[in-house]
C-alpha cells in the first residue's frame, strides 16, 4: 500500500532508479516549479488532456502530476514507477498505482493509453531510444505523449549529477529524439525563461555530497510565491530560451 493506505500492484520487482530520494521531500504540489509546470501544461495540451480516454505516467514518482490532473480535470491517470519510495508517497486518490518496469511490455498495457506522460523522466534514461520504444508500446495509434525534460546542456550542473541527469535539451535535440523513434512534435515550447539566472547561481553552487535539495527547496512560503509569480513573466509558446522544454509528441503517420 501507498502513504494513502491505496493498494500499489507490483507487476515488476522495485530497482533503484537514476534519481535522488531526497527531491520527493521537496517537491510538492504548491512548489512554485511545480506549479509553473502544470500551468505550461495546460497552456499547451489542454485539450489533449480533456479528450483523452486512459491517461498514464511513466515514473510517476510521487504522484504530483496525477494528484493535480484528478483535481483539475477529474480524470485518473494510471502511474508507472520503479521507485519504492516514491510509490509509498504517492498523493493521488483514485489513479491506480504499478510497480512496473515498461521493458517488460505486459500485454495487458499493449497500446491501451491515448495519453502518456512522461515529465522530467528522459533525462535520467541512458539510452532514449530503447526507452521511447518500449515507451511507444503502451501508446494508441492515435495517442499522444506529453514530455517534459530539462532545457540546455549549458545549464548542467551539479545539481543535474545529484538528480541523477545524463543530459539536458535544446528544443532541436528533443525534436530529433522524437523523430529517430517514430514521433513527430506537435507542439513545442522552452518554458522557465525568468528562472535563468536561478539556475546560473544554482551551476555556482557546490553541493555538498551530492544532495541536490538545497538546489530545489523554494526556502518557504514567501518566496515561493515570489518565485511562483516570477515564473509566469513570460510569452508561451516561445522557442528562445528557458529552463525546461515541453513538448506534445504523436506517432508519425
């Protein structure tokens, strides 16, 4: 069972994943990156969301993304993740939850979903392809795929190494990522603009044993609210610059 005293289905045995425990003690639904996210999320698939018939998260972590989407649009979306820890705190109410590595194809899951989300998971997965491939499997024909992941190698610090990230992105790069495997970007923007110079300072910073907490904690309410209305300075969708890339990818046809 999760925190939530919900039943967690174990189809695949937990492996330790790319990524530090420590960042589901910080993030949380009211964090202003969090947030920012959702809303970019909204700004760009809305429609994607509210059409979509069996949504599921590929790492879903601990359900941050599943709790605002039942909330906002009333809708489960089934979560997919390895992690123990972060399936014990996971905060959705009524998506069920797996512990499931998406290699092993269950045939059970073959093209069932017409949405995947997949936020801020690619980055930590060493070889995309073999990834975006098995990803692709649960995925309808006409299904589409919402990503989110990290923006500008330049940007990579010791933060990315403590959150266990083998890359970031250009915008260009997620394209051909996509394009390599089947998939063609339907809509596509940088978002994060005005958090720039945080992660610059961020790039200075050495965090000591590899914790990469103090690089994500909002360091109370009143920043976060500062930050929270910092983040929304920007035009979307936009192709300049950001901290992070959000992309609706679809099977090529």
């Amino acid at each position: 069972m999760d925190s939530q005293g919900r039943v967690v289905t174990y189809l695949s045995p937990p492996m330790p994943v790319n990524m530090g425990d420590w960042w589901f003690d910080v993030a949380t639904n009211d964090h202003f990156w969090i947030r920012r996210r959702f809303e970019v999320m909204q700004r760009l698939a809305d429609a994607v969301i509210r059409n979509c018939t069996r949504a599921a998260e590929i790492g879903c972590g601990n359900g941050l993304l599943q709790r605002d989407i039942e909330d906002r649009y009333g809708k489960p979306v089934t979560g997919f993740e390895l992690n123990e820890v972060a399936l014990q705190k996971n905060l959705s109410r009524m998506s069920p939850l797996y512990c499931y590595d998406i290699h092993q194809r269950n045939p059970d899951f073959r093209a069932r979903f017409d949405l995947l989300l997949l936020f801020d998971v690619l980055e930590h997965i060493d070889d995309e392809s073999e990834f975006l491939q098995s990803v692709k499997f649960h995925l309808a024909d006409a299904g589409s795929i919402l990503i989110n992941v990290p923006a500008h190698q330049s940007l990579y610090s010791d933060y990315d190494r403590a959150a266990g990230h083998v890359r970031r992105y250009s915008t260009n790069q997620l394209v051909r990522v996509a394009e390599r495997n089947g998939l063609k970007a339907r809509a596509l923007t940088y978002w994060g603009l005005p958090l720039i110079p945080l992660l610059l300072l961020r790039k200075m910073m050495s965090l000591a044993q590899g914790n990469g907490k103090a690089g994500f904690d909002s360091r109370g309410p009143g920043i976060n609210t500062a930050l929270s209305l910092l983040a929304r300075c920007e035009p979307l969708p936009q192709q300049f610059v950001g901290t992070s890339v959000m992309a609706v990818v679809e099977n090529q046809t």
